[in-house]
C-alpha cells in the first residue's frame, strides 16, 4: 500500500477518533475563569465535549456563580424543555428537546441559546413573585435580557437567541399567550430582536427595554 493511502487511511481514523469524542459525555469538574472577576467558575456537566466548550464561554461572560453550576439531561416526556433549580444551582435539559435542536441546524447553536437563558436565571437568582403575573413575567424577560447580553459579551451572534426560541417554540408548539408565568413566545421573540439590534448598534442594553408595570 503506497503511503499516501496509508497516510489519507490515518487522516480519516484521527478525524473519525476526534468527531467520536466531540459527541462524548464525560462528567467531571471544569474550572472556568471568569473575564472581569477571575473568580473560578465550576462547571459539572454530562454535555458532549463540544457543547462544554460553548457553555464554558457563556460562563466565562455571565454573572459570577457562587456555587459550582451542574447541568444535566433528563429524560423525563413529560418535561419537554429546559428549567433551572435554584436549590441545587442545576439546569435540566430535555435530552430528546436537546437532540432535536441540534439536527435543526447541525450544531449547539440552538442549545447554547436556550442554556444562555437558563444561566441568566441561575446567575441573577431574580425570583419574583410567582402569585403576581406581571412580576413572574418580568422575570423571564430579565432573563432573556441577561442572556442576550451573554451571548454579545461572549462573541457569539445574539441572534441565536431569536433562532433558538423559534425553533424550540415550532418543536414544542405551546399556545402562543402570555401564561400567568411567562410571555407569549412570539413577544419574547420579538423583544428579544429588538434587543440584539439594540445592543448591536449601541454596545449596552439598557434595563428598562421592554417591561410590563
């Protein structure tokens, strides 16, 4: 066999090698260093290989955490989406929401969108109260304001935020009206574009952008 068969046959075993491991979940603490603090962030994830390294920069841009942050997948049917506990400082993930959202664009885009939200939550610990609608309201689109302004600070494309909420709106096709707890989507949607053009051409995102009273 010539060599530069034997030489294509290694190339394609390190990229097959590699590409195995990119989609590989290990758990184990990754230690975070945070841009304008330098205070270590704790990341303790079941992700593959190639979603931490997205998460790690996320965190890396976000509100300083001051418990290590764990995010792990649920298999759960009945829990089709992503939720944040503040009790034990978690994000769950739907595995199957997760998978479907990543064969909509052939990456983590999508994912990296809706866990920039989650983080949000965890990071800023806002907890309205729920008994007050407006109030469990502005909590979300707090929330969605943090994580528009990580995905800036962080250099991703604050777009994906209105990518990834569209697409996980036409997955999950819930009613499309403000609940007692959040928005309506579409609202969220658009908001959320507004925003980004917002911070965008401006460099800041000011705090009282879009809120009920």
């Amino acid at each position: 066999m010539s060599s530069i068969k034997l030489f294509i046959i290694f190339a394609m075993s390190i990229a097959s090698i590699m590409y195995s491991l990119a989609h590989v979940s290990f758990r184990f603490d990754l230690h975070v260093p945070h841009i304008s603090t330098g205070k270590t962030v704790v990341l303790r994830t079941d992700f593959p290989i190639q979603t931490q390294l997205l998460t790690e920069r996320l965190l890396a841009f976000s509100p300083t955490l001051s418990r290590p942050l764990s995010i792990t997948y649920t298999d759960e049917p009945a829990s089709y989406r992503y939720t944040a506990n503040y009790f034990f400082n978690e994000i769950s993930a739907n595995r199957s929401l997760t998978e479907l959202l990543r064969e909509k664009t052939g990456d983590d885009s999508n994912v990296i969108a809706i866990i920039a939200h989650e983080i949000a939550h965890l990071a800023t610990r806002v907890n309205f109260n729920s008994d007050i609608p407006a109030e469990s309201r502005n909590s979300e689109r707090f929330a969605d304001y943090l994580a528009i302004k990580i995905l800036h600070n962080a250099g991703f494309d604050c777009d994906l935020f209105k990518d990834g909420f569209t697409t996980m709106h036409n997955l999950v096709l819930v009613p499309d009206f403000d609940s007692d707890s959040h928005p309506s989507t579409r609202s969220r949607i658009a908001e959320g574009d507004r925003a980004c053009k917002f911070i965008k051409n401006y460099g800041i995102l000011p705090l009282n952008l879009y809120f009920e009273k």
